[in-house]
C-alpha cells in the first residue's frame, strides 16, 4: 500500500514552522508534518522569512512566491522536521545517487 504523501503547499508556509537548506544549485525545503522534502532548482524563497539561523545564499537570482518542487525525497518515518544535520545526510544521500547517474 502507498505511504501518504504530506507536503506542505507555498501558501501554508508562512504559518508552518519549516527549515530550508541551499545546497549546490538546489533549494531543499521540509515543513513540520511533511513526509517528503521539497527539491527545487536555484535559490527559492515561498513566503517570508522570519528566523534565520544561517544564511549563505549563492550569487545569482533569487525565486519568490509559490513554486512546484522538481522532485521530493521521502524522509524516514519519525524524522523531526527540524532536525539539521539528518537532513543534510539525506540531501547529500540523495545528491550522491543523483550524481551517479
């Protein structure tokens, strides 16, 4: 059977706490609730910004508003949406595959 697919749309973020992260030409985005991180290409930024921990974002144009993921990566069952370093062992796992191909 199918596992649900939860994934927060643009328009809920600005009131879902979630962490994104900027990584070689990607924006990967994971809201608390969701079960899959968003992937989008460039430097993307849905809603406002309110708290950033943070921040080096490349050079180059930076994309407003809602935008459609390119993919999604599923996360583990019972991974906290804001737990950092597991999700950028997820990207890097999943930049790793992507890369090989």
């Amino acid at each position: 059977m199918p596992i649900a697919h939860r994934l927060t749309p643009s328009n809920k973020l600005a009131t879902t706490p979630h962490v994104r992260i900027y990584h070689h030409g990607h924006t990967f985005r994971l809201a608390k609730g969701d079960t899959h991180i968003a992937v989008f290409h460039g430097t993307v930024i849905e809603q406002h910004r309110h708290l950033i921990i943070r921040d080096h974002l490349p050079s180059g144009p930076i994309v407003e508003g809602p935008q459609i993921p390119i993919t999604v990566i599923r996360t583990s069952p019972g991974h906290h949406w804001a737990d950092i370093a597991s999700l950028y062992s997820i990207i890097k796992q999943w930049e790793a595959v992507r890369s090989a191909i």
